[in-house]
C-alpha cells in the first residue's frame, strides 16, 4: 500500500458591517480588529471544504506567489494614483486593496 497526503481545508467567512468613509477605511478597519482577536471566526461560520492532493499543490502555491510579488510591485504606484484622482469608484487600486487584504 502507498502513503498519501491528502489536505482538508475548511472556509469559515463571516459579512461584518463596519462604518467608514470609503472601502479602504473599511478594510482597514476590518483588518485591525481580525488582527486584535476582535472578530473570531468559528464553527457556526463554516462555508465550505476542499481536500486537496499535496503532491499537486505547486501550481496553487506558484500561483499565490506571483499574486503577492505583482500586488507588492503595483500597491503603491497604484494608490498614488488613486490619491490624486481623487479616489474614483472602479479604480484598480481598490481591488489591490481587496487582494492584499484576502492574501495577509
């Protein structure tokens, strides 16, 4: 018989509502109290699972790579940007902001 390693990855998500003059402020905020144990996700936050077959796993890992290095290169060029047009909705800034925040 083979050894397999197999992973079980579970999703716990949670809609927390927060006031703040834009999406950056909220995520912000959002991401400070996650990071303080403010908010706490547990069992009655379940979404969903996924097993996964480690052996397969470096596409998945190459690819979260490469999304932290273009995130890291764009974040800040991309914010000046957002800062002096006046913060526009739709700006790809904005989704930076969203993608760092799901990566951190």
């Amino acid at each position: 018989m083979e050894t397999f390693k197999i992973e079980i990855q579970e999703l716990l998500a949670r809609v927390v509502e927060v006031q703040a003059e834009n999406i950056q402020e909220a995520f912000s905020k959002v991401n400070e109290q996650y990071k303080k144990a403010e908010i706490v996700l547990d069992y009655n936050d379940f979404a969903e699972v996924n097993f996964t077959d480690i052996n397969s796993q470096s596409k998945t890992d190459k690819i979260n790579s490469l999304t932290i290095e273009v995130i890291n290169y764009l974040y800040s060029d991309e914010q000046k940007h957002y800062e002096e047009s006046n913060q526009p909705q739709n700006h790809i800034f904005e989704k930076l902001v969203q993608l760092k925040s799901l990566i951190d």
